[in-house]
C-alpha cells in the first residue's frame, strides 16, 4: 500500500479528442473510492489500495481509435464533499496507470503499454485553484506520436486496469 498526505475526493474521466480538442468522447469515468482508500480515516498518510487486482478494467478500443495528434484527456472535478487540490510539485503524491495500445502506421507494430506520470503532460499549476464540484477540468493529456494510432486498454482484459489518484498538497485546507 501507497501512503499519500491526504487524498483527494474527486470523480475523473478519460476522453479522447481529435487534434483541435472539438469533437470529444467521454471513454472511462469513475469517482476516486475505486482506487481509495484502505484507511483514509488516517488523519495524516492514510493507506491507498495499491493492489492492481481490485482496480476496474477498461476494455481495449473502447471510445474508438485515437490517430496521430489526437489527445488522450484526463480531467477531474470536485466530488462535492471538500474542496480539493491537485498537487503537481510533487510527483510522489501521483498514483497513474492508464493502459494503452498502440499501433505504428507504418510499419504495422503494435505495442502495449501503461502510461505513467512520465508519460502524461499534468498541469503544473492545477493547485492555484481548487477544482470545481460542477465541471471537469483538465489535469493532463497525452498526445499521439507521429505516425501512430492507439487505442485504450490493452488486449488481455485482465492486464487492463487503471489506476488514478492524486494526494492534496500537504497542508492544503
């Protein structure tokens, strides 16, 4: 188990989008109880659920096919319970596992892989403002290379699982 300084409440969701961020389609959405907390009752370093077997499955092509440029989006809102923070300073505080397929178009490869907190471009200054508990905002996106396609999940089922959870900045209200 993971240990974070305090977990933030929040519902998340995976869309996809073309290349000019218009035409958006909503692929996984889930509240952050999927992946938290074993003891978030823990008034400081509550213990978060690290066991991969208990996350849910995102089946693979769901929402369809991302081409080169398209976006992967994740974005967040407030669940309503208390104001949150995401905190992008520290890395520690990120847990991310968003399994993907991807297919080089010329030459016919396809790889799967699980993008991590490396692999997305996260908002640096998300904490300036508390999220709101009425839309989604925009915490990072990852972008298709150059002569690629992908899809989400992966093509065993079992090995699709996502992880995603962010710890508010310490001594955050």
């Amino acid at each position: 188990m993971a240990t974070m300084s305090k977990e933030t409440k929040a519902f998340y969701r995976l869309v996809i989008t073309d290349a000019s961020k218009t035409k958006r389609v909503v692929v996984w959405e889930g509240h952050s109880s999927l992946f938290n907390p074993v003891n978030a009752a823990a008034a400081s370093n509550p213990a978060f659920e690290s066991d991969m077997q208990k996350m849910p499955i995102i089946p693979k092509g769901v929402g369809g096919v991302l081409r080169e440029d398209d976006y992967l989006l994740l974005e967040a809102k407030d669940d309503g319970s208390t104001q949150s923070q995401i905190a992008t300073a520290a890395a520690a505080t990120f847990r991310l596992r968003i399994p993907i397929t991807v297919r080089n178009r010329r030459t016919g490869i396809v790889t799967e892989r699980v993008l991590g907190v490396a692999d997305m471009n996260l908002t640096t200054d998300f904490n300036a403002a508390d999220m709101s508990a009425t839309f989604y905002r925009e915490i990072g996106y990852w972008q298709v290379p150059a002569q690629n396609e992908a899809k989400v999940g992966l093509s065993i089922a079992h090995n699709s699982r996502i992880l995603i959870g962010f710890g508010d900045t310490v001594g955050a209200a």
